[in-house]
C-alpha cells in the first residue's frame, strides 16, 4: 500500500455522558468482542497499510491498555508498525492536543519520515468495513487534493452532528458545514480522509504558523474553493458511536443477521486483542432470547434482546431486557434490568432494579464490593 | 551461555486409534476439546503458568493441525528470545532416518535438542491429558527428595486400578516397584504419564538403551532406572486430571466441564488455558433457541435447542434443531429440525435438515469393537449427511456421505460408513 495510516483516537464527547468518565471514545467496547477502534485498525490491516500512526489524548489510558501490542492487527512488522504518540512534553512545547491538526503538527517528525506518498486519516470512533485502496484510487482518478469519505443520509437522519458537505456534480465538494445548526444537504462527512503526505505536511505546517489546530474548521473549511478536495460515496454499514444513543443502537444492530454476517462472517475479518476467557456457560435457569453472549460469560437467568460483553456473570432470576452489559460486570439474583447500559466491572447487588426507556436509556454505574467466588 | 533449569518435553506424536474417525486425518492432542480450546492447550498452558518457558513438542502422526496451531507458541506466550516452543519431528541424519519408534526413542533422537537448553531438569508430558499442575512444585519436590526420577501418581479407587500402571511406594514416596496393569494391585497410585528427570540421569539411560526397540519411559526406561538403583519418588496429585485416550472418557470430559461448578473449572482467574483464538465474535442466540446446561464457543449462532451440550466455535444450529449431550466441534452445521443425542461431531460438519442421530438401541460394532463400545455416534471432521437419514448409535461416519450409503435412510446401530481417507 502506498500509504500510511494515521487514526485520530484522541477525542471526548459531551453526548457520552457518564460512559467517558473513564475511557477515551475509541476504547468504547463494540459489539461483544471489540473495541471501536479495532474497526479502523482492522480496516487499515486488510488494506494493507503497514504503518500506522494512533493519536490519543483524552483518558488515553483505556486505549494503551488495548493497544499494549500491535500483534492483534499484525501490525508487528520491522517495515512499518504501529505508532501511538500521546502528547508529552518537549523542548519546544508543553501543551496539550489543541486540535486535530495540532495533533499532526506536534508529530510532524513522523509525517516527514515516511516515505509513503499518501496518507488515510481515520477517525477511532466509526463501525464500519472500508477499503481504503478503494478511495485512494478514487482520489487519484479525480486528481483530488483531498478526499473525503461520506454518505447519503438516510430519510430521517439526523446529520447535524457530522460535517456536512455539498457537492457538484463531478463529486467535488462546494460547501462544507462542521456541525451546522439546519442542514443544507443531507450528505455527511465519514470523518475519513485520503490526502497526498507532502500537501498534508504543507497544510499542517501553514496552519501552525497562522495558530490554527483544527483539521477540518481550518483545512477542509477554510481550503474547501481553493483546492480540490472529492467526496467519496460509501456503501454499506458505517455508524459513529460518539453518543448514548448512537452508542446503543451501533450495538442493537449487531442483533441483524445481516449485520452480523457482515462484520462476524464475511471476509475480511475485524481483529482485536484475544482475551483468553472459556466459552460461555449457561446453566439452569438460562433463558437467552435474541442476545449477543461473549465469552467468559456465566449465565443463570434470563436475558433478551441484549448484548452481553465478555465476562458478565447473570444470577439467577435475573431478568435482563433491551440492555447492554460491558466487560466483567457481576449481576447478583434477582434483579431486573431493561433499557440500560451497565457501565464495565460494575458489581450489581442482588435484588435490584434499574429500569429506563427505550428512547433514554439508563447508564448504570455501581461500584459495590465484590466477594469472588 | 544458554541455560534453562528445566525444560520440558511434550510428546504429541501418537495417533490415538482409539478416538476411532476422530483422529483418522488429526494428532490426537490436537483434536478439540471444552468448545475452544485444544486438548493440547492443557499442557503447554500448564508450562507457561509453572514458568517452564522452553518445550519440544515431538510430533510424527499427522501433524499438520498441531503445527499450524502451535505456530511460533504465541498464544501461550511461548515465543522467546531463548527457548520458546519447538516442534521435533523426525528427521533424516547421515546414518540414515527412523520414525519415532516409541517414547523414549522420540527423546532419545532429540538429545542434541535438550543439550542445546544444557538443562538440570527435563520434565516428560503427554499431550492428550486434560488437567491443570504446577510443574514447579513438582520439581521443588523432585529437589527436596535429591530424586533422580519423580514421577506424577495419583491415587485411583482400588477396583480399577489395575486399568492403570500402579506404583508401589515406601513410606517416604520413594518408588520401591511398580506393574504394568496389575490383576491383583499391591497399591492405588497411578501413574499419570508425568515424569520429571534429572537429565544427566535420563542422558545415561538413553544412550544405554538406544538400541532397544521400540524404547518406552514406562516399560524400558524407568525399569532401568531402578534396576540401576536410582531414587525414584511418587510425587501424589490429588487435582482434576483425565486421560481422553477413549470416545466414551474424552465426552464424559467434556460433559463434566457443563456442571454447574465442575471440578476441572475453566472459569478460575488463575491458571487460565490459553489457545490460538481465531474466532472472535461473541455468539448470537436467536429468539427461537432454548439453551440448557451447556456451554459454547465464540462465533457461535444457536438458532434451536442445546441441552447438556459442549459447542464449539463458528458453529451454526439452525432453526428447529435438537442438539443433546453431544459434543460438537468448531464450524459445523446442523440443518434444521435435525435431532441429534449422544454424539461427538468433528470439525466443519455439515450434517442436513431433518436427520436423526443417535436413535434405537445399542448394538455391538460391526466396525471396531475396540474402539466403538458405547452409545456414542461419532462424526469425523469435514464429514457431510445428506438432508432426512436417520443414525442409530454406537455408529461412525466419515466423508462426504449421499442418500444412497444409508440403506432404507437409516445407518443401523453398530454400523459405519467411512468413505474418505481410505
């Protein structure tokens, strides 16, 4: 591949709520198994990028644990490999990731020292399957300065939390709104991004010296007449799990068979780290309808239309309904859950009820001692 | 300079003929076993928790699974710098080429190998025993006793014990004689196939034995050993450990691991089993399924009814299908409505709609009575059954079967259909 990876992981949301407290977005475990950004990860291995740069900033902690080893996404090459670059203090600067660009910019070093001709900028936050050879080869036949990925809105779509783009009809990209209060278009912005690596160290570098940080307020925005810059159109699933209620319906999804076979069946594969847990078990008094089960899980009571992420230990008697459970979360007897989200290593005392909406579900968090058995 | 105080030898060669079709194309310690893992993922994850980092796994009967699972021992965290994991096959040297003629032979042939690590130690596994030990305390032992063999034992109820190889000990555990399945046992300690060796000790007795045919540990070299005189111990295990040499004992241990808390616990935070993980997804139980008493793999996709059931990972259970008691291995299928009792399916079955396995009554094997002698219908790997036959029990089936290989669409009690490999 002719180009180096790069995947912003860096970021917060407000619209989390309590569930960043503790993680950075691209850690929010997905789908059982994952974490979100094993999709990009994943996506930038099966294209064959061997080198790729990961930005995090915000409770970084969360992904360094994830990304303890390149192993799982094969990126443990002695030509290339993987790059996690948290902002520390140098000689020449003692601040924080200002901004997307200013991320890029502190780690300019890296940028210069490939010899790649191009670059895939990635956002940790999307669940999607995507060639990037598919939009590189895009960007080249329409002589792009730079590509966008982005999608067609789906009736009913609430597209003012993405940028949103309008095009001519050769796909270039005319106007271009960060999170606009009405949307004039209902095609948006993926986050994903191909660009030629000596224009991005250029663009980089001028917005440095100008003390602008964001990539796109003051790139994509700012350049939008001035250089060419493509949309590309994406088929198929792509979802941004940067809200609750993103967040749970990325995971309901899964729930499809459809959905499932893309991700779980279909080539090529989605890595993550390996845990090493055993199978999961049920027991008497299992009644599982309609769920995600992930290994290490025990299972004594009855769980539907949810998601179970590895480890989860159900009593007997529970009722568990429309619910996602984190990793390692320990349910005593008898109690009841429905339409929430168990945040991780929560211990939940026997005998209790938690109980939100369907349109506002509820995220539990109990730190109560724990007596392993 | 290299060294390693104790390395370990796992020998993974034999074929396991009693396993019947299970093992026609696969080593035994590489058949499946408890949904994901590997029945050799039970040693060498006891090497690497008992900090023995450096193993030989001998292999000479199809190998390909084992090498391709084992790879560079990544999962067990067995690739290092020094030592790490090594498959011994055998190998052609100036003086010409001999397969493994029997255990002892296999260690025998890898003596350069374990000069190599210039260890005090070596420790000689099984790779088809399902157990979890802490190699070090057993050494520890071996020390403690300035033993030049210690070998595992574990105390067996009196009236089987002369199914096993039975140590008579002093009463301070040294050795003091032993019998090869006794008629009459002097004691209850059997030998569990464990040994660990001083190896200046087990270097002696190998080269002195060379030339001896098909040289074995239990019926040539730990007779030397004592004729010799050297200090034998029994060192007693009094944990979960089994041999899954037989059809009827490898599913009784699978289906022990379904007990609400079994006695072998996969589930202990400590002393965890690692296997290569190749299948992550987590399993997807639909709402028409019923799930009881079991257990299952990740990737799996349950769509009818498993009742006391050990299943691996990828499989597909569609609609309507009844899975009971049985065992099924990693990405097999079974069509819908097909009802399935007392069965162990191998790897990448397809078995079609509406079948029924494991029907009447028992039957003596037209087949193998050696192998098959119990209710057991047994699937080898890659097998497939066409739509609506029906299997009675203690059968077999191996290949891509059609239609016309079950007379009247039924496979009797006690019969077998093997068409592949043959």
């Amino acid at each position: 591949m002719r180009a180096v990876g790069i995947v912003l992981a860096g970021g917060n949301s407000k619209r989390m709520k309590e569930l960043s407290n503790k993680r950075a977005i691209a850690a929010m475990p997905i789908a059982g198994s994952y974490r979100s950004i094993d999709f990009a990860l994943s996506n930038m291995t099966n294209s064959r990028i061997q080198k790729v740069a990961v930005f995090t900033q915000y409770n970084s902690r969360s992904l360094n644990e994830h990304l303890s080893s390149s192993k799982w996404w094969d990126f443990g090459r002695k030509q290339g490999g993987m790059y996690v670059f948290t902002p520390t203090i140098t000689a020449q600067s003692n601040d924080w990731y200002r901004g997307t660009a200013d991320a890029l910019y502190q780690n300019l070093t890296f940028l210069k020292n490939c010899h790649e001709p191009y670059v895939v900028i990635a956002a940790g936050d999307g669940v999607y399957k995507l060639d990037y050879n598919k939009v590189l080869e895009y960007h080249i036949e329409k002589k792009a300065d730079i590509t966008v990925v982005c999608r067609d809105a789906a009736a009913g779509e609430d597209v003012t939390r993405f940028g949103v783009v309008e095009l001519n009809e050769d796909g270039r990209i005319t106007q271009f709104d960060e999170k606009p209060m009405v949307a004039e278009s209902n095609v948006y912005s993926c986050g994903i991004y191909v660009v030629r690596r000596r224009l991005l160290i250029e663009l980089i570098e001028r917005c440095a010296a100008e003390d602008r940080y964001d990539f796109v307020r003051d790139i994509l925005v700012r350049y939008k007449s001035l250089k060419r810059i493509y949309a590309y159109k994406m088929e198929g699933y792509w979802s941004n799990i940067a809200s609750v209620e993103s967040y749970y319906k990325t995971n309901m999804d899964f729930l499809d068979k459809d959905i499932r076979n893309f991700f779980f069946r279909e080539h090529p594969e989605i890595y993550t780290k390996v845990d090493d847990l055993p199978p999961a078990k049920y027991n008497p008094g299992a009644n599982v309808k309609n769920s995600l089960v992930s290994s290490g899980c025990i299972i004594n009571g009855a769980v539907e239309n949810s998601v179970l992420f590895k480890k989860v230990y159900v009593g007997n008697n529970c009722v568990i309904k429309n619910s996602i459970i984190l990793n390692d979360v320990y349910i005593g007897d008898n109690t009841v859950i429905e339409n929430c989200i168990v945040e991780s290593r929560d211990t939940i005392r026997a005998n209790t009820t938690y109980i939100g909406k369907p349109d506002d579900v509820k995220i539990v968090i109990e730190k109560n001692e724990r007596y392993t058995i | 300079m290299i060294k390693k105080e104790m390395i370990a030898m796992l020998l993974a060669g034999g074929q396991g003929s009693r396993l019947g079709v299970l093992t026609q194309k696969v080593a035994k310690p590489a058949v499946s076993f408890g949904g994901k893992y590997r029945i050799i993922d039970f040693p060498l994850s006891n090497c690497i928790n008992s900090g023995v980092d450096t193993v030989g796994v001998l292999t000479q009967y199809q190998p390909l699974r084992l090498n391709a699972h084992i790879g560079i021992g990544i999962p067990w965290d067995l690739d290092r710098n020094v030592g790490g994991v090594a498959l011994l096959a055998p190998y052609e040297s100036a003086k010409g080429s001999d397969w493994y003629s029997g255990t002892a032979n296999a260690i025998f042939q890898n003596i350069e190998f374990i000069d190599t690590y210039n260890p005090d130690y070596v420790l000689i596994l099984s790779g088809d025993h399902i157990y979890k030990m802490d190699y070090e305390v057993m050494l520890d032992y071996h020390k403690a006793n300035k033993a030049d063999v210690t070998i595992a034992v574990m105390p067996v109820p009196m009236e089987e014990a002369s199914r096993f190889g039975i140590m008579i000990t002093d009463e301070t555990n040294r050795i003091v004689d032993f019998e090869e399945k006794p008629a009459h046992p002097r004691s209850n300690l059997a030998s569990m196939g464990i040994y660990i060796f001083s190896w200046p000790v087990l270097r002696e007795a190998l080269m002195k034995l060379k030339d001896v045919p098909n040289c074995d540990f239990g019926m040539h070299v730990i007779p030397d050993c004592r004729d010799t005189g050297k200090r034998l111990f029994a060192y007693e295990f009094n944990g979960y450990w089994k041999d899954v040499g037989t059809l009827s004992s490898y599913w009784e241990a699978n289906m022990e691991l379904i007990d609400i808390i079994p006695e072998f616990n996969l589930y202990e935070e400590y002393w965890r089993i690692f296997t290569k993980s190749d299948i992550i997804p987590p399993q997807y139980i639909s709402e028409k399924s019923h799930i009881e008493r079991s257990i299952i793999g990740e990737g799996t996709e349950i769509y009818g009814t498993v009742v006391n059931s050990v299943i691996g990972s990828g499989v597909t259970i569609e609609e309507g299908a009844e899975v009971r008691d049985s065992i099924i291995m990693r990405e097999s299928v079974i069509g819908a409505g097909t009802k399935i009792t007392k069965a162990i399916v191998a790897e990448d079955v397809k078995i079609g709609k509406n079948c029924e396995l494991g029907i009447g009554e028992f039957k003596e094997s037209t087949y193998n009575k050696k192998v098959y002698n119990s209710d057991l219908v047994t699937i080898g790997e890659h097998t497939v059954i066409p739509d609506g036959v029906k299997v009675g029990k203690n059968t077999a089936i191996w290949g891509n079967t059609e239609a016309a290989d079950y007379p009247d669409g039924m496979l009797q009690s006690g019969d077998a259909i093997v068409k592949a490999g043959v």
